[in-house]
C-alpha cells in the first residue's frame, strides 16, 4: 500500500497566463484504487490551478472518463489488475501521464512505463502531493507557453501549409553542429512508418549513428552495398528493419565515405539515384539524415522537401540564414525543392534560448525569404535517455512525438483509400502494433 503523505487543504494561488493574469486552470483526471483515492483528490479539489475533472478507480472507469478530455491525468497503477491492462488503456494516450507505481517495482517495468510517449514523470516512492502538484503544474504551463508562442507565430504567418499529395524525399539538415539532425529525421521517418506510408530512413553519416542508436548489431548491411548494384533488388537486401520503418545504415567511418564522394552525384551511383531507385521500389517517403556535411549537396539535389534544423540561438540565426542562401543561390538549378518545400525545425527550446517568435523576427530581418517554422521542439531530457538505451527518441519524448505529428499533418496528405488496416510496405503487414511498452507482433 502506497502511503501518500498530504496537507492541509489550503488553496494554492490561482494560475497566471504569465502576464500577472489568472490563466485557465488545468484539467485533470485522478485515477487510483478505492483505498487511496480520497487522499488523492482532496488536494487537486482544493487546489485552485486545477480543475478535478473526474476521478476513477479502475481499468474501465478510467477508460470512460478520459472521453472528459483532462488535459493530464495522475495514475496509480495499482487501480489496475495489470500492467497491460494500465497500458490497454494509456498506452496510446494523448494525455500527459503522471504514474505513481507501487514501491517495489522491478526496474524493467518501471522503464517499460517510462517508454510509453504519453508519461512524463514516474513515481516509485510515497508522492509529497501538494509538491508533486506544483510539478505537475509547472509542467503543463511550460507546454502551453510552447505551444502559445509556437501557434502565435503560424497564425500570423497565415497558418501553417496544407499537406500536398504525391512522393516525398526529405533531407533534414544544418550547418549549425548540436541541432539533432539524427534524432529529427529518425522520429519523422517513424512518424511516416506510423501513418502506414511506406517509409526509408537514409543515413548520410560517417560514421553513422543511426544504426547504434536503433540497437542494430553493426553498421552493415549500408549505402556502400548499394552502391555496388545499385538496384531496386538490391536495395531490399541491404536494409533493415526497424518494426515497421525500413533502414539503409550509411558510411561505417570516414574513409568509406571519401570513397565514395567521388559518386555522390552520379546517376548511377549516387544520392540522386538512391532517391529514384528508392521510389521504384515503391516507398512513398524517403527521409534523409544528412549528418555528414559532404552530403549536403548530393542530399539536396535528391530532395524535393528540405527540413533545416537549427537551435532558437544568434548562432542558429546566422546558420539557417546561410543555408537557406546555399540552397536558393549556389544550388539554385541543382535541386527541385520549392521554396515553399523548405521548412524550419527548432530543436531543444528553453527558456534559456530565444523564443520561436524573437528567432522568426530576428531571422526575418535579415533572410531574403524566410521559410515557415513547421515545428517548435522542447529540450526533453527524456531523448538523452534514449539514447542511453540504444533506443529511438521519437518513442521516449512525447513533445517530440507531438511535433512530427503536427509536421506529419502538414507533409503527409492521406493516401487515397488507405485505411488503418491497410498493410504496409507494398502488402507486407506491419509487423509490430504498439500499445505503450508492450509489442504485439502479428
């Protein structure tokens, strides 16, 4: 039995929208066993910077009341039979999860829990509650300040882009060093994998860590066994897969790379007709990692959409500005990016940093064309972790999975007649379901 340690019900100030106004106050939704729900709900009834939805007491009850659409939830697992029963019902949730467990969980559950998108804090020792709702509260308002500067940005912009229909090959670059260029393309091409598009994932590193960090065991199969018969066929044989996504590993060191620069832009040989042998073969995206700054040009010049990401800092002004100037300048006739095919990621945002609407003013003033900012993603130590892991960050942070959705909308129109149960990869069936940390293959 969980021994919650409670006060006084005293009510906390009122929340503030940050300019010294009360704010909306945030929904939540209690879920707890019989025993322990009292405790739990006393402190966010009286708690004026939220407002106490619901409150449950099982597997089906919780299921029923998150149709009240809290904006987070606070759970102690032990209001259900199982561990698969709690995922049955958060597994896929939208909602930001705060999970109490029971004291002695073993760790491999407590990670299990921590892997699910939606959980943001894990509690496995008796909770100070009226502590343990500031955090939740400092929490959400940090998303919401997020979301605010990021949507007020788009909104004065016009709104952000409608999705366009047809293939997609993406290079996600920057010549700012520390902007997560792996992390971001590895999380959109599973966000691409998700919606059942067929999807390759390209590594254009020397040596590449797209391989180590989604737990492959080497770095070959690779690029360079494609590069000797480069065909659809032998595309196939060199890939791998990772649950539903397909992935071509790239340069295993340094010099497997200089080797093959020499055949970067060849029509038989290079990245432009990777690009090409990868639409034959019938994928619907292709994302590419440009980590090595060599493949800038030959990832261009394969790409139609171009992602640059960049840190909200003066440096990553100046960089973004740079390439956007490459791209439409030098590589002007090289390439058949749109100009409104390039868009802005801004990665790890703190307060410490610029605000995505300082960084659009500041980079506006001094950028002949200014591409829109597609996505605003929070510095989430949740990615470090999964790295750590050997595991991609897309299944780790929910703010990053948030924001490839909302740029998944934007750059993926649903492919006519295509239904959830549609199988993937050109009638191969998806391999894996995801339901929190729990994998059902089929």
């Amino acid at each position: 039995m969980t021994a919650f340690v409670s006060a006084p019900d005293i009510p906390a100030p009122p929340a503030s929208n940050g300019h010294g106004q009360p704010g909306p106050r945030i929904a939540i939704l209690v879920v707890a066993p019989p025993s322990d729900i009292a405790a739990l709900a006393a402190i966010f009834r009286a708690d004026a910077r939220f407002h106490l939805v619901a409150t449950a007491t099982s597997a089906e009850d919780a299921r029923a009341k998150l149709s009240l659409q809290p904006e987070v939830v606070l759970v102690d697992t032990r209001a259900f039979a199982n561990l698969e029963a709690f995922a049955a019902v958060f597994g896929a949730s939208s909602r930001s999860l705060f999970v109490i467990l029971p004291p002695q969980t073993t760790p491999a559950i407590i990670a299990a829990v921590r892997e699910i998108p939606a959980v943001r804090q894990v509690i496995t020792e008796a909770p100070n509650l009226p502590a343990l709702a500031g955090e939740i509260y400092a929490a959400i308002q940090a998303d919401r300040h997020l979301s605010l500067t990021a949507n007020s940005y788009q909104t004065s912009q016009g709104g952000p882009r409608s999705a366009m229909v047809g293939w997609r090959c993406i290079a996600v670059w920057s010549l700012q060093g520390g902007t997560g260029r792996s992390t971001l393309a590895t999380a959109l091409a599973l966000e691409a994998a998700e919606r059942r598009l067929p999807t390759l994932l390209v590594g254009l590193g020397a040596p590449d860590v797209v391989p180590l960090r989604l737990g492959f065991s080497g770095p070959e199969p690779n690029l360079m066994q494609w590069a000797t018969a480069p065909t659809a066929e032998q595309l196939k044989l060199s890939v791998r897969q990772f649950d539903v996504l397909d992935v071509l590993a790239g340069f295993p060191d340094q010099g497997a790379l200089d080797g093959y620069l020499p055949q970067a832009m060849q029509a038989q040989q290079g990245i432009p007709a990777l690009a090409n042998t990868a639409a034959h073969a019938g994928y619907a995206v292709v994302v590419l990692d440009v980590s090595a700054p060599e493949m800038a040009a030959p990832a261009i010049s394969a790409a139609n959409t171009l992602l640059l990401s960049t840190l909200p800092t003066p440096d990553g002004i100046l960089a973004v500005g740079e390439a956007s100037r490459m791209v439409s300048d030098f590589m002007g006739r090289q390439h058949s990016i749109p100009l409104d095919g390039v868009h802005l990621l801004l990665n790890r945002v703190r307060d410490s940093m610029l605000a995505p609407d300082e960084f659009m003013r500041s980079f506006s003033r001094m950028a002949t064309h200014t591409p829109p900012l597609a996505a605003v993603i929070p510095d989430d130590p949740r990615i470090d972790m999964a790295r750590t892991q050997f595991r991609p960050a897309y299944n780790f942070s929910e703010p990053l999975r948030q924001a490839m959705q909302r740029l998944g909308d934007s750059l993926f129109a649903p492919p006519p007649g295509l239904s959830a149960s549609t199988p993937a990869h050109g009638g191969r069936p998806a391999k894996v379901w995801r339901l929190g940390p729990l994998r059902i293959r089929r």
